[in-house]
C-alpha cells in the first residue's frame, strides 16, 4: 500500500496528469495484489457508471453558459453597488461576487479567472495594492466549490450514498461561513484605515435594472435546489432545467450570446466533463487497489484512536485533507478518502454531513495553498503577481477561513440545520 501511494505521489510530482498518475498508481497495486489487469477495465467502466454522474455535465454546461452570457459583468454591478459606500467596499464587493457567482459556476478556478480579471484591474486604481487584490480574489474564490450546485457535492454524493439534495443544502451555511471570514479580515482593515474608499463610478445604468438583473441570476441555484426539495424533479433534471433557463436568460434576457458563443460553451463543458469522468475511472482503479492492499483495515485500526472523542477525529481529518489537498486534485481527493474514512465516521456517530463539509472546505483551501494550487497560480498569471507577495497578503485570510473550518468541526448545526429543515 505504501509502495502503490509513493508510485503516485512520484508520477504526480514529475508533472504526469493527475488521471493518468491515479490510473498508473492504481494499476501498480492491482499487479501488487495479484490481480489480473482484465478486471481493470470492468472498474474503469463501473466507476462512472452511476446516475449521479449524469448530472454532472448540465451543471458543466450551464456554467459555461452563463460565463459566456455576461453573466459576471452584472454579478460585479449588483455588488458593488450594495457596498459602494464603504472603505473597502470593492474588497466587499469581490467577495459578495464571488457568493453570487458560487450559484452559478461551482468552481473556485472560473471564478478567480472570470472576477480576477476585473477586481484585479479596478482595484489597485482605488488604492489597493494589487497583491491585496489578488489575496481578496483567491480566498474568496473558494466559495465556489461549496455553495450549491456544487459539483464537488455530486461527485461527493455518488461515492458516499449520501442525498445530493442534502449535500445542497449543507453547503450553504459553511460556503457563507467562508465568505464571512473573508469579510471580517477586510472589516478589520477597513476601521483600522488601511483600505480605500471606493471611487464614484459613472455609469448610464439603471440602478434598478442592475438589481432585476442580479435577481434573474441568482434565482438560478434557487430553481434548482428549491425544485430538487419539493420533489418536483431530480438532481440530474435540475441540472437539465439549469441548462435551458441559461440559455434562456443569456440567449433572450441578455442577449450576449449567439451561437458561435453557444457551441464554444458546449464544446467548454464536453472538454471539462471528460476531464471529470476521466479522473473518476481513473481515482476508481486506485481505490479498489488501495482496498485490496488493506487501507479499510488501517483507516478502522487508526480510527479507534478516536474512540468517543468525535471533534478530535474531525480535527484530524482537517489536518490530513488540508495536507492532502496541497498536491491532490480535490475531486481525486474526495473519489479516494471520502469511502474510506465515512465507516469511522458513522462509527462515531458524526452526521456525514458534518465530515462531509469538513471534508469539502479544506480541501477547498489546498486549491489556494502550494506547490499545487491551482487558483493560486491562475490568479498569479492574471494579475501578473509573485508568489510570495501574494502569499503574504493571502495569510490572514487562510488563517480566517481555517477558523472558520474549525468552528464547523466542533457545531455541526452549520451544515446539518439547513438539511434537517427544508429536507427531513
């Protein structure tokens, strides 16, 4: 098992795509346990064979949709214009954006690359330095993988049995929890005087076409959960009714996207989707390696350390995925470890949701953390940003929301109570 973890870690470090050093890595510890390769190929096909899975690429694809529908340009309106008057009202305005654009794209990289672009640009002209701007950028952008629909919590879902739907609605309560952190980092440097005020901006734009605007797209993540609570359809059809009120609103609403637009949106979702499904066959084959060389027997041996100690365990969870998840891909990460520490969690009677949404954030924060974080490095080549001083200005914020992961191991009500109401 040692030998099968290394192989990986080795393949991932000399730069071999995180599919194939999963897909290698498992195939080595399927040749360890003896097993003919021939069952290789059933795994493959077995590992996605799942109903969830299909909701995945309408997700994708209204995502896409929406990005390329001016979708971000009114996200970033309707922010500001709500904290406008405020020192550090643009720092505000990034995070109140990134929350909004969470609804839409479910991912930490569109957001940073999508508002980065913009908050990068505007807010070292208010005053702010640009390695300020790029820390509000990324730390905020980690919102995106929580807040539903999430398709960390699909893919969460189809390896853990848990409900998709109440995987939905935990995310809302620890994703705003993130967002608050960020806010009360920049709270602090607002009254101790350290950021600007915002500039007057002059724009033709009704302020109450602005606000109709923002409520048509924040009504999209309200479609999809609120019909998947009321039963009216599934995850995977609300994923297909999230495709067409897309087009909808970008196609007839906005009218900024034609069909060349259209196609480069599907053909964007069909590339991300295989990347999906690719990494998901291929996290499969090492984990039935990985079971086969007995990791379900040391995870149950290390788990009776923490025998009636329940926060303790989730604390360790938190060390090891944040460790984790500054060299793994973060749906690799939770294709691989969620089925094999949710025995012991259930074992110690923590809700799955708690260890879910544990599981969830910090691994959102390896995103943000080196050598392999993936918003880092994006948000470094937008803004044309070092790495240490953008690291420098990140601190306090990954120390706020490491906070915030903590208070969720230790009250589980933030992503249980939501569920438990609107879904008993």
């Amino acid at each position: 098992m040692i030998y099968v973890a290394i192989a990986g870690l080795l393949l991932l470090f000399i730069g071999v795509p995180v599919a194939f050093a999963l897909g290698l890595a498992g195939l080595f510890g399927v040749w360890l346990a003896d097993i003919p390769f021939a069952i290789v190929a059933t795994r493959l096909f077995t590992g996605v064979d799942s109903f969830v899975f299909l909701a995945v690429p309408f997700y994708i694809l209204a995502a896409e949709i929406m990005n390329h529908g001016g979708i971000t340009t009114r996200l970033i309106a309707i922010a500001s214009r709500a904290t406008g008057r405020l020192r550090g009202g643009t720092a505000f305005a990034n995070v109140g954006a990134s929350v909004m654009f969470a609804g839409i794209s479910g991912s930490a990289v569109a957001d940073a690359a999508a508002l980065g672009r913009v908050f990068m640009e505007e807010m070292p002209k208010e005053g702010y330095t640009r390695p300020y701007a790029a820390a509000v950028t990324v730390a905020s952008s980690i919102i995106g993988p929580i807040i539903p629909p999430s398709g960390l919590a699909i893919l969460l879902a189809a390896v853990s049995g848990i409900s998709v739907i109440d995987l939905f609605l935990a995310g809302v309560l620890p994703g705003l929890l993130l967002g608050v952190a960020c806010c009360v980092v920049i709270g602090i440097g607002a009254i101790r005087g350290r950021l600007p005020k915002p500039l007057p901006r002059l724009t033709d734009e009704s302020p109450w076409r602005a606000l109709v605007e923002g409520v048509a797209v924040a009504t999209l993540p309200l479609i999809i959960v609120g019909g998947m609570v009321l039963g009216a359809y599934t995850a995977t059809e609300g994923g297909g009714i999230a495709v067409a009120y897309a087009i909808f609103l970008a196609v007839v609403v906005f009218r900024q996207l034609d069909m060349k637009g259209l196609w480069r949106a599907f053909m964007s979702a069909a590339r991300i989707s295989a990347t999906i499904y690719l990494l998901v066959a291929a996290a499969t084959i090492l984990s039935y390696a990985l079971s086969l060389l007995g990791i379900a027997n040391w995870v149950r041996d290390a788990a009776v350390i923490f025998e009636g100690q329940p926060i303790a365990f989730l604390f360790a969870i938190m060390v090891l995925m944040l460790i984790i998840g500054t060299f793994l891909d973060i749906g690799a990460a939770i294709l691989i470890f969620v089925p094999l520490i949710l025995p012991a969690t259930l074992a110690l009677g923590i809700d799955p949701l708690q260890m879910s949404m544990v599981v969830m954030l910090t691994l959102a924060i390896g995103l943000v953390t080196p050598p392999v974080g993936v918003v880092l490095f994006v948000v470094m080549r937008v803004g044309q940003i070092g790495m240490l001083p953008l690291l420098k200005a990140l601190a306090p914020f990954l120390i706020a929301e490491l906070a915030a992961v903590a208070l969720l191991c230790v009250v589980p009500e933030i992503s249980t109570w939501l569920p438990q109401l609107l879904n008993p």
